[in-house]
C-alpha cells in the first residue's frame, strides 16, 4: 500500500471510529452540554500523522455530526470543528516539534488549556445565537457550567489519548500502516499513567455527581 493509499485510509478509519464513539459514547454533563470522547481519538490520529490530519477528520465528523444527531445546525457544526482542532491541532503541532513523552504531555496540557479558553470565548459569542439563550444568561454560566465542563472535557480527552496512544500506534505499526520513522517514544512512567486514570476518575465522579447519579 502507498503512502498516499495509507492516509486515505487512515483517515477514513480516525472519521468512522469518531462517528461511532460520538453517538454511542455521548452523554450529559450539565445543561445542554454533552460530552464524547471523539476529540481523544482526533488527538490520536494527529500525534501520529500530524496535525492536518486532526483537521480534516475535524470537520468530516462534525459535518456528519451535524446531518445525523446533532440539533444545533451549522452553528454547532463550525463550534465542534473549533473546539476539536483546538485540543487535538494544537497537542499535535507541539508533539510534531518535540516528539517525546514530555512533548506529548505538554502538548495534550496545552491543547486542553487552548480549548477551554477558546470555547468559553464562543461559548459567550455564539451560544445565545443558536440556543436562544439571552447573552447576559450565557455570561452568568460561564464559571458555573461551561468552565468546568470544558475543564472536564479536557481532562478526558488528554487522559485517554495519553493511554491509547502506545498500543494504538503498536497496532498500527504491526499491521504497516505507520511506517518505523514515526517514533513510539519511551515507556511511560507507572507513575504518570496512575496520576491520569486518578484525573480521569475524578472527571467521571465529578460528572455523575453534577448529575445527581452519586
């Protein structure tokens, strides 16, 4: 398979296995927001194939997001592709300057700081448009609600890319579809996977609790 051949399918893969995590892994956080892990494997397939490939797979599934469950038109179309591209573009585009584990972790903070800022900023901007709300309503929920759901979110995301990423590009590479220049990196400290399944549970528990399920 050429290398060409090998990106087509690629991203073919990273949009189906998005699709697919983002209807049946959605669920409420708090308000109208929900949450879904497609933005960890976005982040996967740029830390592997570079940030365009982030991009693009950014807006096919948000585009397909937008025709089959989502109800908030092309308005939550251009704000899923933003808040995608601003965690995974931007962890990627860090890992591809610095391809070491301090890279990848710096890249997923940074991604996940980016993001939360940037969709606070259209949640205040854009939210009222689509949602109805009154814009001095919006502004009201920006520290109790869309602070700490994009605070939950990132936290997820990076912690699952940063666990999936050693096995997925171990498959990858057995099954020849990355080739042996990109770098698997060194083996994680037990230390660090443990301090991001303790984040990630605590994002888990802090969710149910907002949902009054704990």
């Amino acid at each position: 398979m050429n290398s060409k051949a090998k990106n087509i399918t690629a991203i073919a893969m990273l949009c189906a296995v998005s699709y697919v995590v983002m209807v049946f892994g959605r669920f409420p956080v708090v308000l109208f927001l929900k949450y879904d892990p497609k933005d960890a494997v976005i982040a996967l397939g740029g830390l592997i194939w570079g940030p365009m490939t982030s991009c693009i797979v950014s807006v096919i599934v948000s585009f397909l997001e937008m025709l089959s469950v989502s109800e908030t038109g092309i308005i939550g179309c251009m704000m899923n592709i933003i808040s995608s591209c601003s965690f995974a573009c931007t962890a990627s585009v860090i890992y591809k300057r610095k391809r070491t584990l301090t890279g990848a972790v710096i890249g997923l903070t940074v991604g996940g700081v980016t993001m939360t800022a940037v969709m606070m900023l259209w949640n205040y901007l854009v939210t009222p448009l689509y949602m109805g709300y009154p814009r001095e309503a919006v502004a009201k929920l920006l520290i109790p609600a869309f602070l700490p759901f994009n605070l939950l979110k990132s936290g997820l995301n990076g912690g699952f890319t940063f666990l999936l990423y050693k096995p997925v590009i171990t498959a990858l590479r057995k099954g020849g579809y990355v080739t042996a220049s990109v770098k698997q990196g060194k083996k994680r400290p037990a230390g660090l996977i443990l301090v991001t399944v303790m984040i990630m549970i605590s994002c888990i528990l802090f969710i149910l609790s907002m949902n009054g399920i704990i």
